[in-house]
C-alpha cells in the first residue's frame, strides 16, 4: 500500500544536519521532497557535535576542499538570519574566530609555518594572555584564525528542517526506511515496513551506519563510524571568548553562547557510542590544565557520538555508481556541521543538472577506481 502524499521528486532517507540541509535548498528549487528519519530530526550525531566552523583551524591543502568548506562557512551568516527570521530558530552563530594553542616549540614552528601558508595570524603570548586571561601558562602564542566561528549543531538541523518545511517539505519522524525498491537496475524508493514510499530519487543520509539499506544494490559506501566524546560544563561566567584547539592534541575548549562549555574529544574507531571513562578522563585532564578555573564549574555530564568516517576524511555526494535514481550524501566525518550548507547546495545543484565546479571530487567511486 503506497503511503498518502504524491510522489515526491526526491525521498531524503536521513534527518540528521545533511539530510535536512539537502531539503532545504532542494525546496528552494521547487522539488517535493520527503524526508524519512527513523528516530527525531538531528537526533543521532547532529545533536551533540561541538559546532565548530574551523576551516583555517583545520587546514586542508586540496583546493576544491577548501574552496568548499570555505563557501559552506560562508554560507552560515545568512542561514543564521534566515532562519531567526523566517522560522524563529536561532543557530546560535558567532563568527569570532578560533584560536590554536602552541603550548610547545614544535607546534609554535609548526603554527608558523601555517600562518605564512595563509591559515591565519600567529599571536604572541602577551596577545593570547590579553585575550584569553584564564589560559594556564605556559604557551608560545597560537594560531588564530579570524574568518573561523561556530554554530549550535541541533539548532542548525532544526533551522533547515523547518525552512524546508515552509517551503513544503514533508518530514516524517520515527519513520525507518528498511529497503530500497528497485525496478532493474533504477532505484524507484524505500520501503518503510511493508509500505511503499516512491520518488523520482533517493537520496542516502545516513550518517555513520545502516549502510546495509544500499547493499541491494551490490554497493556498500566506505563509511564507517569514529567515536567521539564530550563534556559539557557550567561555568558561572564565560571562560574564554572564543572555541580554543590545545595544540595538535586534539582536545578543544568551546565556550557555547547559551553559557555551557564544551570540552572534548577522543577519535576511536568503534560503533559504540558510549562516554568512556577512559575518554573522560583524557578530556577531563587536558581541560583542566588548559584552563583551571573550569574545575570549579557544575558538571552537567558528557556524551559520545558517531562520526561518519571515510577513508580520505571528506564526503561522499552524488549518484552511487552504476544505480539508476540513487544519491548519496554522508560521511562528513569530523567536519559535517561545517559543511552542512555547501553539502545541500551542491547536491540541490547538481540533481538539477547543473553540478558545481569540482564536485567530482566528491564522487561517491572514488575509492573504487
Ligand atoms: C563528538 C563530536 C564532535 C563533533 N564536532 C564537530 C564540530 O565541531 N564541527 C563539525 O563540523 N563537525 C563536528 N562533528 C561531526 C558532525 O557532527 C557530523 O559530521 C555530522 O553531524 C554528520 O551528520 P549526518 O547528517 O551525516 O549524520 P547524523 O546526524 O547521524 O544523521 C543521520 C540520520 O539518519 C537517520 N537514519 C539512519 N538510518 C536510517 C533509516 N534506515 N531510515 C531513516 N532514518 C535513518 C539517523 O537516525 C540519523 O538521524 C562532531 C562529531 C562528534 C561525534
């Protein structure tokens, strides 16, 4: 039995930040869309990622990539206040830089050498002291990157699920899609249980897991998922001014506008989303030797989340190879907030026939050839 709604021109499987940012700019096109998600929208790994927008704190040599990630930062400003506007959902965006910490002589020359490769300005420790008065010494300056900022991940879905939806997308939660119909070799739908959803395509969100959905097809995307944890504070007042990476360690400090803190994280590749106490521990150590007085802040508790891993770290968008009426947009692995507009734009872009120069870069084949 076909469920009630005319067929959709494009069935997005997924509402996590990529699905829902998918809806929105292929709405602003004019195609129907249906969103299926199995759970509640940006519920899985888009409800907890730290939001940072860190292209220059990132850096990334490849030029498509950064002309991408740059476009997709860009694009948040106006998001922001289209969506505080149109749908009464504030983002949460402030776009007052990152800073990385070099608590050492090698990240010191390793940061120098970023900013004459033009990934930002390198600060003294008097100017990291005079901007960042509660970092516990020593240090050697940082790296700081202007053009850099961050978001509220879950408010992010939530702006681009509701904008999709006055412009007539139709979400549907708590609603998994538990196979593909294909008609030979041309995917026409999903099925939801033993109903049947048609679309002119289908476009895979999934995230980091439940690739089986696409295996039907004879292909399996190389997608899988990386641990991450968090820890989430309250300090009585604002700790630092903005998001501050300690070094090349990997651990963050990430003061949030609604007046939590953020410390994280690990990187373990695991299906397992579960805050460790080993993870904690880690993040808890480096936190607070950054930053002392956070030791008298509430601890509000930590969470763990999957990130879609692939093999070079960058998505996979476009149509599955060899698959008629099959799209994939997933594995955004540590950068999936930040490239969430870009992610909707090309693919609106490109299924209207119009791919944007360097989208090929992101070919779902690529690691195939
Ligand atoms: C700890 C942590 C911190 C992070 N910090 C940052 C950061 O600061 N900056 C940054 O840019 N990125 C960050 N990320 C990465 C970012 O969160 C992810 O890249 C991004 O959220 C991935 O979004 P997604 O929509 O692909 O996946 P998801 O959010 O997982 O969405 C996929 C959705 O698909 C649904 N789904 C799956 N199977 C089905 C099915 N069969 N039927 C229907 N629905 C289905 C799921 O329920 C889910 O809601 C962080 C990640 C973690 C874990």
């Amino acid at each position: 039995m076909a469920m009630k709604e005319p067929s959709p021109d494009v069935v997005i499987v997924g509402g996590g930040l990529i699905g829902c940012s998918a809806a929105y700019f292929l709405s602003r096109r004019g195609a129907r869309v249906l969103l299926l998600e199995k759970g509640g929208v940006g519920g899985e790994t888009s409800s907890g990622a730290a939001g940072m927008l860190g292209v220059d704190s990132e850096p990334e040599e490849d030029p498509v990539c950064r002309a991408f990630a740059r476009q997709s930062r860009s694009l948040y400003e106006s998001l922001a206040e289209v969506f505080r506007r149109e749908v009464g959902v504030d983002i949460q965006f402030e776009g007052k830089g990152l800073l990385s910490l070099a608590r050492d002589e090698k990240e010191e020359s390793e940061f120098r050498q970023r900013e004459a490769g033009g990934h930002g300005s390198f600060w003294s420790p008097d100017e990291v002291r005079a901007q960042c008065p509660d970092l516990a010494e020593p240090f050697r300056g940082g790296l700081f990157h202007s053009l850099d900022g961050q978001v509220t991940a879950s408010r992010v879905a939530e702006g681009f699920r509701r904008a999709a939806e006055s412009l007539g997308a139709v979400v549907r939660e708590n609603t998994k899609a538990t196979g593909l119909i294909r008609q030979g070799n041309r995917v026409t739908g999903v099925r939801v249980g033993r109903k049947s959803v048609f679309g002119g395509t289908t476009l895979l969100a999934l995230g980091p897991k439940g690739w089986s959905l696409a295996s039907a097809t004879g292909w399996r995307p190389p997608i899988f998922p990386v641990r991450g944890e968090i820890l989430i504070f309250r300090p009585s007042r604002r700790l630092l001014p903005f998001p501050v990476f300690l070094g090349d360690s990997g651990f963050y400090l990430v003061p949030k506008p609604d007046g939590t803190f953020l410390a994280g994280t690990t990187v373990r590749r695991t299906n397992r989303a579960v805050l460790t106490n080993r993870g904690k521990d880690a993040i808890s150590r480096a936190a607070l030797a950054a930053l002392p007085a956070l030791a008298d802040a509430p601890y509000m508790g930590g969470w763990a989340g999957l990130r879609p891993g692939t093999p070079d770290g960058w998505p996979l968008l476009g149509p599955v190879p060899g698959v008629e009426g099959l799209w994939i947009a997933a594995g955004h692995f540590r950068r999936g907030v930040l490239l969430t507009p870009a992610t909707g734009l090309w693919i609106s872009e490109a299924m209207n026939g119009a791919p944007p120069s360097g989208f090929d870069r992101f070919s779902p084949g690529r690691f195939t050839k």
